[in-house]
C-alpha cells in the first residue's frame, strides 16, 4: 500500500515538473535592465519603455561627460518601444544625433545638474516627443536640434540659455514657447516654418532677428521685439501671413529685405526709428492702415515698399521735401505711400518751443490764426455746446505727451485754460461760461523732449475755432457738406468744390459768420486750393482736401491726379 502511494506520489511530482516544462517562455522570463556605453565616459540603462543616461565613473573633467549616438546594444525594435529618456546624475552635454532612431519617443527629462548643451539634431526628426523639460543649466541648444518635432507645442527655455542656434526649431509643431531672459544669440532659420506658433516675445538681450528667422509662421499672430533689438534681418517675418502686430523698439535701425513681405493681416508699423530699409521688406501688406516713417530713414531701396493697396495713412517726422525722397513719386518705385494720407510731423530739434508758441497766441487780438497753424492734424473742433460750456474734441497726435488749451471771448484776449496731459485725451469742456456768447479756442499738441518747461515742443497748433454758447439768439454749425466723396482730375486743371454749411435750425436765431469756410490739402505739391475753393492738380498722385467752418465742423474730400 505504502509502495503504491509512493509510486502514485511519483507520478504526481512528475507531471507536474512536464507542466512547467511546457508553459509558455515569455511567462517565465524576467529580463534584466539592459545597459551599454555611449559617448564619452557614459553609460546608458534601459528599464521598461525608459532609458536612462547617466556618468559611468568618477573623473574629475566632467565637461567631457557627453552622451552619444548610441551604436550598439539597442536594436531598432528596442528603441521602438522607449517612450521616455532621462539625463541625469553628472551628464554635461547632449550629443549629436543621441536619440536617432527613437521613433516613439515621448518624453525628455534633464535632471543633470551639469548639463550645459545640446548639440546639433541631438532631438532631430523624434515626430511623437511632446513634453521636454530642459533642467536648470542648460546654455546651448544645437543647430536642428529640435526641427521637425511636429507634436511639441509647449517649452520653456530656462533663463541660463544665452544661444539658440540655426534652425532649432525648425518645422517643429510648437505654438507657444518662453525665451530665456538672457538670450544673446538667435540662430538663423531658428523658427522657420513652425506654422502653429502664435505668439512670440523677444528678450530685451537678444540684438538681432536673424534672417528667416519666423520665415512662413502661418499663425504667428504678435511678435513683440525686446527694448535691445537693433536689426530685424532678412524674411525675418517673410510669409508670416497671420501676423498682425509688432512691437518694434526704438533701437531697431535696420530692415532687411523681405522682412515682412506677404504679412498681409500687419495693421501697422512704427519705422519712425529705422535708417535702413531693405528691398520688399514691406511687401504686400495688404491690411496696412498706419506706417510711421521719420527723415532718419537714409538707406532705402526703390522698393522697399511695394503693392501695399489699402487706403492708408503715413505719419512722417521730416519735412514734405524729405518725403519725396523716399516715394520717390516721380519714378513710381515707393508711389504706393502715397495712396492715403500723409501727415507730417517735424523733427524735434527744430520743433517750435511751447513757450515761444504760447506767447504768440497770447498776444492775439481778435480771431487770427497762429501762423503754420494747421487743420488736418488735429482737427479740433467744438463737439457740444450748452448754455455754460463747450465740450472740445480734437484727434490723438502720434508722440504728443499732452494738449495744451487756450480761450477766451471772441472779441477778448486769449488765456491759458488747461494742460491736458496724456497723448490719448482728446477732449476738453470749458465750463462756467456766460450764455448766449461767441467764445474762441486753439488747441495745441505739445511733446516733452526732455524734463522742463525748456524741453516743451509744439508738435501741431489748431486754426481758431469760433463757437457760441445757448441760451440765446445764436446758433453753431450743423454740418459741412461736399457733394461728392471724390474726384478725379488730370494733371493741370481746376475745378471749384461746391461746399455748404448748415445751422441748427431755430426760429428766431441767427448763424452768425466770422469766419468764412476755410481749405487745407494734405499735400500741396499734388493739388493746391485756394481761398474760395477752387482747386488746381499739379501732380500726379492722391490727397484731401478739408473744408471746414469757424467752429471746426468740417468734410474731406479725396482728390486724385491722373
């Protein structure tokens, strides 16, 4: 019996012991981490989907401890199924081409305290990385380093990153990234072709936009260029069809060819600053409603601004002559700042002091006009009137720091009645007035080149305006009209502009007229009006001509020179 349960016993064990034999291999097999070297002094570890770089021995010279194409122990499949890569105790650099191959690779992690740089593709081409985070010592991100990382959107570039270098981010899928504060140096190319990018600032370091350096960023919306910027290169923003605003500092004196061509939603640029313009650099900017541009502009090409269609407005700080230069209207090159308005403000060193102006309007008698007072820039005007005040209202001055206010009674001397500081306050009340009266004003825009009264400049003075109080038997002007919205003439004619002006109507009331309609050109070299009206065309190109009554109501009408 006994024998019997053993041999039974036996048998047992030994089916069970076949049992084991037989079972699937995979289910039994552990497999060890695999590890091997790289680079120099390094060594890699992979555990499950993570590898991991890490300093192999003490050494004393740990900036040679830099990771490496990987050239042996990881087949094609290993790599295909890593997800996730650390670089972490002493490693100081990121080798070219280190994760060459890593198809399916995630996630990025520098945990090295060391880690200064990454050299060129070092990321190149890895299509599914979306998180990197880049440690805390990094200085140099390499040539193509991160191009063609289509699902990378977002990335911090920690404030140790002084250089970035050509094409790093190349094609890459990023739509949002911060630029170290202490970025000196932008490789060219560096963000070309990244179309989901929407946004970008520029630290106040950085001296320089590279060439093509946001070349065909379809969505890039607003660039804002740090306060050191001093050139934006060639195609800097070229095809950036999405683009705009930006925010060009006072230090930009260059403009590279092509540097905004194709920006075709720009609303406007501030080149007030700028003395060189390459080619084509405003190309095509098709929405362009405001272009700042100053007599500091020396170096220009014919060009420079080109099919630029919209109905637009130019602010030049310089003289009509100086202007001209740079249309250059009689070989058709740059005609295009001439489809709109041009508005043209003065260099400040030889602007009118405030004071010198002031005296003058104080020592007024009657309704005269400052002389070089003029209507377009400012047009000031008296918006409401009630029986003890009238409201003024006048249009924003590009760099005015304030408005000045002088009034009095029609027939009395002028007073100062206000300093309107600010360059956006366009409107004044003179409250505390007597009903039924006819009260003058002029309104003055004022900049501060400096700190004291000595430093205050006249940037543009209004004609006087003439208005009265209610209250009584007298009435203000209602409108100005002007048939036509414009007229076309050949070069040489005339024609006389058929300008009315209406009263508020009320019975018993009069719309006394001290002064009759007055006429302003915008550009007299193009047409020239005179004081009844008539207008004559002397050049070929397009302006307005404003009529406007004594209290400031007035109509424009737009005038082109065939």
């Amino acid at each position: 019996m006994k024998k019997r349960m053993n041999k039974r016993l036996a048998i047992c064990l030994l089916t069970f012991a076949m049992m084991i034999v037989l079972l699937p291999v995979t289910v039994m097999t552990v497999y060890a981490d695999k590890t091997g070297d790289c680079g120099y002094n390094c060594k890699w570890t992979v555990s499950g989907s993570t590898i991991t770089f890490q300093f192999k021995t003490a050494y004393l010279d740990t900036s040679k401890n830099v990771t490496g194409e990987i050239t042996s122990g990881l087949t094609a499949s290993d790599k295909a199924g890593i997800t996730k890569a650390v670089f972490s105790t002493a490693i100081a650099g990121i080798g070219e081409k280190t994760l060459q191959g890593f198809t399916n690779l995630e996630t990025v992690t520098i945990s090295s305290t060391v880690c200064k740089t990454i050299e060129k593709k070092a990321f190149y081409d890895l299509e599914k990385l979306e998180t990197v985070d880049l440690g805390k010592s990094l200085t140099t991100i390499g040539e193509e380093a991160f191009r063609l990382c289509k699902k990378l959107k977002k990335l911090t570039i920690p404030d140790t990153v002084q250089t970035i270098e050509t094409g790093a981010f190349w094609s890459s899928g990023l739509e949002e990234i911060k630029l170290s504060a202490n970025l000196k140096y932008l490789g060219e190319h560096a963000f070309q072709a990244a179309k989901s990018l929407k946004k970008i600032s520029i630290p106040d370091k950085l001296e320089k936009i590279p060439d093509s350096c946001f070349t065909s960023c379809e969505y890039l919306a607003t660039a804002d260029l740090g306060s050191g910027v001093k050139e934006i290169g060639t195609g800097a923003f070229n095809f950036c069809s999405n683009l705009t605003q930006v925010k060009i500092p006072a230090a930009t004196k260059t403009i590279g060819a092509s540097a905004f061509n194709e920006c075709k939603k720009l609303k406007s640029l501030d080149l007030s600053h700028v003395t060189s313009i390459g080619q084509i650099a405003v190309n095509r900017c098709l929405a362009l409603s405001e272009i700042k541009l100053s007599n500091k502009l020396k170096t220009f090409k014919n060009n420079s601004f080109l099919n630029n269609y919209t109905a637009k407005k130019v602010i030049f700080d310089g003289t009509e002559e100086e202007f001209a230069k740079i249309a250059n209207k009689s070989e058709s090159k740059n005609s295009d700042l001439l489809t709109g308005t041009v508005e043209f403000l003065q260099s400040s060193s030889v602007l009118p002091k405030v004071k010198d102006t002031e005296k003058v309007i104080l020592s007024l008698s009657g309704m005269t006009d400052v002389r070089g007072a003029v209507f377009n820039v400012l047009r000031a005007r008296a918006e409401k009137t009630r029986k003890t005040g009238i409201q003024l209202k006048w249009r924003s001055v590009s760099g005015a720091s304030g408005y000045l206010i002088y009034g009095g009674l029609r027939n009395g001397a002028f007073k100062k009645l206000e300093n309107v500081k600010g360059a956006n306050k366009i409107s004044y009340s003179a409250n505390g007035l007597s009903k039924n009266k006819y009260y003058k004003f002029i309104v003055v825009a004022y900049q501060n080149v400096g700190k004291g009264a000595e430093d205050l400049r006249v940037l543009s003075c209004s004609p006087t305006i003439i208005a009265a109080t209610l209250g009584g038997k007298y009435r203000n002007t209602s409108a100005v009209k002007i048939p036509a919205k414009k007229i076309t003439l050949k070069k040489g004619k005339k024609q006389k502009l058929n300008v009315s002006v209406g009263s508020r109507a009320s019975v018993g009331k009069k719309y006394r007229t001290f002064l009759k309609v007055r006429y302003e050109s915008t550009r007299p070299d193009i047409v020239k009006v005179f004081r009844n009206g008539k207008i004559k065309a002397l050049n070929k190109g397009n302006c307005y001509i404003y009529a406007y009554a004594q209290d400031g109501k007035f109509k424009r009408i737009k005038v082109i020179v065939k």
